[in-house]
C-alpha cells in the first residue's frame, strides 16, 4: 500500500510500480477492507431517501453475482456490456463481475440502439445489464438478440432476467478465483476522428491496481474521507474517481441520484448538507459553479477540490478560491491511463498548468522523430515504454492494429494531445492533436456526428468541429451542404438536431449548425476541420 504523496520529489524519487503476478481488485482491496464490519463504502443519496453502505455489502453482493453469472452459462473472458446510471448496483455489477474474471464494458444510459449495436457486435459480447428504463433501447438492438443473459435492475420484461432474482438464486459465498494481474477486465469505447469509438482494453493491474496512484497522491485520500466525484458511471472518468482511487485508499464515496437535472444550486446544497472533504468534476461543473452567488457558499469539511476532462481556466480556479479558500487543482488522464500528470498536494500550483508528472510515468513533450522538446517547444504529449512500460497505461486498442502503430512509435505512447513544458517542469495543454471534440467533459468524435447528419436526406456534406464556448469548453457546432433543392431555415437547424439525438447519443448533437455551399478539403478530398475551427476560434474571439 501506498503512502500519501507529503514530497512530490522524494515520492517520484522513490516510486516503484507494484508487478504482482496475481491481483483483482474486488478481492485484494474490496474484500481486504470488508474485513472492517462498520467500515463505510459509500453514502448513496437518491430520489428515494439515502443508504449508508459498508465495504461488507459491496463484498457480498459481488460475490453473489459472480456465482449468478456464472450459473447463467457465462464465463471468465465474456464482454458485459454495463449500462446504469448512478445507482448500487453499477458498483456491484462492476465488482461481481471482475470477480468471475469477466470484462465489463460500462456504457452511459444516453447510448441510442445503434450505439448499442455497435458495442455489442465489436465487443462480441455475451450479456448486457441495464435499468427497467433502458430496456426497450436494448431491445430495438438487433445484436442484443444473441446476447446470453440480458438482466435488468427493476422489473423484468419479457425475455430479460431480473437483478434480484438472480441474485437470490445464487449462492451467497464465494472461494476467490486466481486472477492474473495482467489478464483483460475492462474495456472501455473511445471516440475518435475518423471512424466509430476505438475499444481501450485495460488489464487489472492497469486500472484496479495502478489507479491507486490516483487516489492517494492526487486525490488524497484515506479511511474516514467522504469523496464525491460528479461523473457519469459510463466515462472513464467514474472508473478514476468514482471506483478504483477511493476505494484503494478505503475512502467513503458520495453518490447522487436522481431523475431530474443535477444544476448548480443543487451541488451548492449538497456541499453546505453533507460532510464532503474532497470535491472532483469536469471544469464545466466548476464553470457552472461560478455563475451562482458563493458569497453563503459554505462547506467547512472541504480540504481538496480537483478538476480533470480538459483545461480549466485560471479565472474560474482564481474566484473559486476567493470564494472557498482552495484552489481547484488540475489533473491530466485518459480513458488510456491513470492519472498521468497534476497538481498534487505539494506542489505549488501555476493556474492554467496540467502541473508535473504523476511518479512512475516518464512524461515528454516529443517531435515527430519521438525527439525529446526543450521546454517552451510545442509538441505530442508522450509516455515512455520502452525498455520498461509503466503500470497505469491501457493494454491495447482492442482489435485495431492502425490505431496501435498510431499511437505507439519510437518507444513512446502518443496520447494524441499537445502541449510544452516551462523552465520549472510544469506542463501545460495546448490542444488536441486530432479533431476529436471535448464539451463538457464528453469526448465526442466528429465522424459520429458527421455519419448521423448525412442520413437525414437534407444534407450533402457534413463537418463537426469544436466551438468555444464559456460554459462547456466548446460545443459542436456542424457546417452543412444541403442536397439539391433544400433551403436553409431555422426550422432545419431544428429539424437536424433532433435528427442527430435519435440516430446517435444525445450529447453529441450540434448546438450550432451553419449552412455553406461547400466544406475545405485537402487535395486528396479530407475535409480540412482544423481550418474550420480555426474560423470558428477567431470568430468567438471577436465576437
């Protein structure tokens, strides 16, 4: 076990990556700290009152689900696909099924049908576990009818299996499987610029193992913190801050539910109302923040609040301070990694910076030659893999063999961002290396949106690119080509985003579509969307 990070130079001096042969999470930390009878795992709050519970029921639950499972016909190496919102039973459908050695592919509740299809049949999965809300969506997937077990939270529709009984049915003790530690657990969907989500396939030692990095020396935690981390349970982001960094360090999660919209105010009240000692949300939560009165904003057990998904901007961080007394530090990570670089509690932070790199990780600024940049030279942000690859970095690009000579070349994994270094050491962001859009914390790939607006028999041509905004960092805004005899109108601008919320998640619509009679291309015919949101950067700007 890890101690807390007291000086970032020793830590990265000292850090060594743990290689045991055998790990899995559920059994190894989960179960080690059920050991404890009254030792909190979390405090869920949902429309229907609150639930304290112990690290002992997430235990027991786990272990009778991997014995339902299994007497259901599945197997160790079987994809899961696991599609809830915030409720227990996405962390008991996560545990349980890591503990029969199977894969979960978490999946937000906004996936449409043909989302669906695509994960199941990429994924060649085996069962699906969803709430009684997403059952029809499942069902409309014409890839859900070879599925093995389709088991649902709530009441059970025709051929699906209910949560509960099944786990009724299940024996409730558990002899624990050894796991390799480097053998498949989880495997989340990427979005990218040129094709459908990549499938980042992660080990578990790379995730439920190395995140604990992320627990102790970013987020800081311990026994007796309540951590509450504002995230989907479909992102990446849950599995960093809402799963596998608290509960490493025995931390007490804080878990909001409801059907309604989570706004501001509400998250204001939720701070003033329970006891949170650390605070983690995308910077559009924080940018949100900002916009309310904080003059009464009060929260006396707050000691750390972070912020990672994309930069932050320093005037958000500067007022929040003003308001709180803590400054919002920054952390950097992909669906790819653990944290790989932050502002960590000793280190000064620099608004603006990502800050240094997480110990265990040699973090570069790289040419195209995989050349070391001296500091204040844009360039790729890369980790070093060779000779010795580090623990917290994904496995591979599950069955995509380009994307993997993509991004690992000269010994380094691209992350496909940019950025620099100063004099100091601090690194700083400077943008996507690929067109893939960040809004809101969602990464939403341009080819998505691009492949929904041209079904409509309205347009042509299609762009997606990114647009600033103040709020979410950027939005999607769609250049559009319209099919012979179609005019532009309000009523079309209308008329195609809806479009796009049907045939596609409903996040990645446009919330700015702007008609043109063609679209800049490369001479070899590419749509050249740098140079469309490079317009769109210098317009907003002088807007």
């Amino acid at each position: 076990m890890l101690a807390n990070m007291r000086d970032y130079d020793e830590t990265r001096r000292s850090f060594h990556w743990p290689r045991p042969k055998e790990f899995s999470f559920a059994v190894d930390v989960v179960d080690r700290w059920a050991k404890d009878p009254s030792l909190m795992a979390m405090r869920w709050v949902g429309d229907s009152g609150e639930r304290d519970l112990t690290f002992r029921h997430f235990s027991e639950r786990s272990d009778r689900l991997a014995n339902a499972l299994e007497s259901a016909g599945l197997r160790a190496g079987d994809r899961v696909l696991v599609m809830l919102p915030r409720v227990v039973e996405w962390w008991e459908s996560m545990l349980g099924l890591e503990k029969a050695r199977m894969v979960a592919m978490p999946g937000t509740t906004l996936l449409t049908p043909k989302d669906i299809d695509y994960r199941l049949e990429a994924a060649e999965a085996s069962a699906l576990i969803t709430d009684a809300a997403n059952t029809s969506k499942v069902d409309a997937a014409k890839n859900a009818r070879g599925l093995r077990a389709r088991i649902v939270i709530g009441a059970a529709p025709p051929g699906w299996t209910s949560y509960e009984s099944l786990l009724a049915g299940a024996a409730a003790k558990r002899t624990p499987i050894p796991t390799p530690a480097d053998e498949p657990s989880l495997l989340y969907f990427t979005s990218g610029t040129t094709g459908y989500p990549k499938m980042v396939l992660h080990t578990h030692a790379s995730i439920g193992l190395a995140h604990e990095v992320t627990g102790r020396f970013w987020l800081d935690l311990r026994p007796g913190d309540l951590h509450w981390n504002i995230s989907d349970t479909g992102w990446a982001k849950a599995a960093w801050s809402s799963l596998f960094g608290p509960w490493q360090c025995g931390a007490t999660l804080l878990v909001q539910y409801g059907t309604g919209k989570f706004a501001a105010p509400e998250i204001l009240r939720f701070l003033d109302t329970y006891p949170v000692t650390t605070l983690c949300g995308p910077p559009t939560v924080y940018r949100m923040l900002v916009q309310e009165d904080l003059s009464q904003v009060h929260c006396p057990t707050l000691r750390h609040c972070v912020a990672a998904g994309e930069p932050l901007n320093p005037e958000v961080i500067e007022t929040w301070r003003k308001a709180t007394g803590l400054t919002i530090r920054d952390g950097y990570g992909q669906t790819e990694t653990v944290i790989l670089c932050g502002n960590f509690p000793p280190v000064e932070v620099r608004l603006g910076s990502m800050g240094k790199p997480t110990p265990g990780f040699d973090l570069a600024i790289i040419d195209d030659a995989g050349e070391r940049l001296a500091a204040g030279k844009e360039g790729d942000i890369a980790i070093r893999v060779e000779p010795d690859r580090p623990l917290g970095l994904f496995k591979e690009y599950w069955k995509n063999p380009d994307a993997m000579a993509a991004s690992f070349r000269h010994g380094w994994y691209a992350t496909g961002d940019r950025g620099m270094t100063d004099a100091d050491g601090y690194f700083w962001f400077v943008g996507r290396a690929d067109d893939v859009i960040i809004s809101a914390g969602y990464r939403i790939g341009p080819f998505e949106v691009e492949s929904a607006l041209i079904e409509h028999p309205a347009v042509a041509e299609a762009a997606a690119v990114a647009s600033p905004d103040p709020v979410r960092g950027a939005i999607v805004k769609a250049f559009v080509v319209l099919a012979p005899g179609r005019s532009a109108s309000d009523a079309l601008v209308a008329e195609l985003q809806q479009h796009v919320k049907k045939v596609t998640a409903p996040y990645k619509y446009p919330r700015e579509i702007e008609f043109v009679t063609d679209l800049p291309k490369t001479i070899s015919g590419k749509i050249r969307r740098l140079e469309l949101r490079e317009r769109e950067e210098q317009r907003k700007k002088h807007a």
